[in-house]
C-alpha cells in the first residue's frame, strides 16, 4: 500500500512538472497589427508592459495591412487586427476567424479624396476612382455613390494598393482614391487643394476594426484571450484621460513615424470602444450600429463583387462571451 501511495505521489509530481515546463515553454499569443489607429493602440500595452501584468505571453507583429491578413490566412498568426467584412474574406478562402472585440470604428479616417476642381461625389460620374477593389473602401466608395444616386458603372475604378494611392491622386491619372489614414491624409498634404468629398463618418458603423481569432487558438487559450481583452480596456482609458492621453499620442506616433500633432488628427477619426461599447454593438439587431448587421452588409458586398462566391454564416464570425461581466 506505501509503495502505491508513493508511486502515485511521484507519479503526480512529475506530471505537475511536466505541465509546469510546457506552460512555460508554451509559445505566445501571435498578433499581427498595422497602421489604422485602433491597431497602433495596442502599442501603448506593448510598451507598458500591460500583457505581462495580466498574465499574458504575446507577441504582436508589424505589417502592411494586406500583408497580415495574408500571414494570418497562411497560419503564420494566431490572431489578425482587420476590419469585420475582411475577416469574411480570410474565412471564405480558407482560414476561419472568430471577432472576440471591436477596437473602434471609423468616424472620418476612411475617405474619398478629390483633386481640386471636384466638389461633390454627382462631379464623379465619368471619372477615374483608385481604390483597393474589394477591400473595405471600396465599400465604402460604392455606399456613398448610392447616396447620390450613382453606381460602380457611373465610374471607372482603378485597382489601386491603398498605400500607393497618394501617388495615383498626384500623378493626376484619378479623379479621386478612396482611402483610410494613413493614405487619405497623406494625399491630402501631397496634392495641394484636394479635398476630402465623403467620410466614414457620414457612415457611422459602416467600418469595424476588430481582433479576430483562429478558433483553435480560442478554444485552447480561451482564458488567455480573455485577460488580453481587459488590457484593451486599460488602453482605451489612457487615450482618453487628460493626464495620459499626451504620452498614448507619443507612443502611437512614434510607432507609425509621425509627429504627436499630426497622429492627434488620426485619432478623431477613430471612435475607440470600451469593452461595455462592445457589449451593445454585439447585440443582434439588424443595421450598421451592430456588428451582426454591419458584417451582414460586408458580406452581400463581398459575394456581389465576386471576392468569394458563398455568402458567409456571419454570426458563426462573432463571439461576445468574452466581452461579458
């Protein structure tokens, strides 16, 4: 009976040192980020040492913003900083994701940019539009033409990278680009008199940023996932306390190559949310206010303009339980 009792003790130590060794061994969290404001915020945690405190081993890595959705779709990522309906995109070729938080939504980063002369999106018909073709701006691009009564056959689009449109607008090849900061605004200083004629804040809800997850990664780090979703929150009231919201702007900047005043302009572009902001956008209600009805209308674009063929199971995209008290 001892020499059981006591094989069973060894027996339980080592396995409880085996699983001790393997969760330190254990690789971190992979985050692939770019820059769009609610992405770069996550540099603040990075550089405050906020994971670490919560009790996260993380690695965040920098891309183009086409770029990472391409490492994620290869398995490179455990997790993507992208909007809602680009989420749709990395999931209809191949590579699922789950949205376990919204980081913000555009509020006027995301533009259509006209050359001088062009004052309206009625003085776009018969014109030239650089624009990323199915990516988000060119959803956008396509939304604001409706209001106006106007389609994709009233124009001509020019498959364009959204990072070489403000040399498209300067060449004078286009009427105009659609674009999101930090693009729209460097046209807007390279192309002396241009100006933005839409907004997304003309379409509040239109564009989500968001953190996706592999569901492997979900379901094995669950736990994990939840703790870094709490960093978020402590990020998101340091870029609005009047005492901190100083050094957030200098850590972003920094981050992205621009001067604090310059990155201070992106930011009212950007709407960040808290995590009780998610709570109220998870809600499934139809619309652009809830990321359901929001992804919905990603997906009717995405499957109109032939980015995949299959319309997407899009509340199968969303997952809110981390987000809840």
């Amino acid at each position: 009976m001892k020499l059981r009792s006591g094989l069973k003790r060894l027996v339980l130590a080592v396995s409880l040192s085996l699983a001790t060794l393997g969760s330190a061994q254990a690789a971190p969290l992979q985050i692939g980020f770019s820059d769009w404001p609610g992405f770069v915020a996550w540099q603040i945690a990075i550089e405050k040492n906020w994971f670490k405190e919560a009790g996260v081993d993380v690695n965040f890595q920098w891309f183009d913003y086409s770029a990472s959705l391409d490492a994620y779709t290869a398995g490179k990522l455990d997790a993507v900083s992208a909007t809602n309906g680009d989420m749709l995109v990395t999931g209809a070729s191949g590579r699922k994701s789950i949205i376990i938080l919204v980081n913000d939504y555009s509020d006027g980063n995301d533009m259509i940019v006209a050359v001088p002369g062009i004052n309206s999106l009625t003085e776009l018909k018969g014109k030239k539009i650089a624009v990323e073709t199915g990516l988000v701006d060119h959803l956008m691009l396509l939304t604001a033409l409706k209001q106006v009564g106007l389609s994709e056959k009233d124009v001509t689009l020019v498959n364009t990278k959204t990072n070489e449109t403000p040399q498209v607008l300067a060449s004078g090849s286009v009427a105009a680009i659609a674009a999101w900061q930090p693009s729209s605004g460097q046209a807007l200083r390279e192309v002396p008199g241009s100006r933005p004629i839409f907004t997304s804040r003309e379409a509040p809800g239109l564009i989500y940023d968001v953190l996706a997850v592999s569901p492997e990664s979900l379901k094995e780090h669950k736990e994990e996932w939840k703790r870094l979703i709490s960093v978020w929150e402590r990020v998101v009231a340091y870029i609005r306390d009047p005492k901190t919201r100083n050094d957030a702007v200098a850590i972003m900047s920094a981050r992205v190559g621009l001067p604090p005043a310059s990155y201070t302009k992106l930011l009212k572009g950007t709407h960040l949310l808290t995590i009780e902001d998610n709570r109220e956008i998870y809600k499934r209600t139809e619309g652009l206010s809830s990321l359901l009805g929001s992804t919905r209308n990603a997906d009717a674009f995405n499957v109109r303009y032939d980015v995949y063929k299959t319309p997407q199971n899009v509340p199968s995209y969303l997952n809110a339980s981390l987000i809840q008290p």
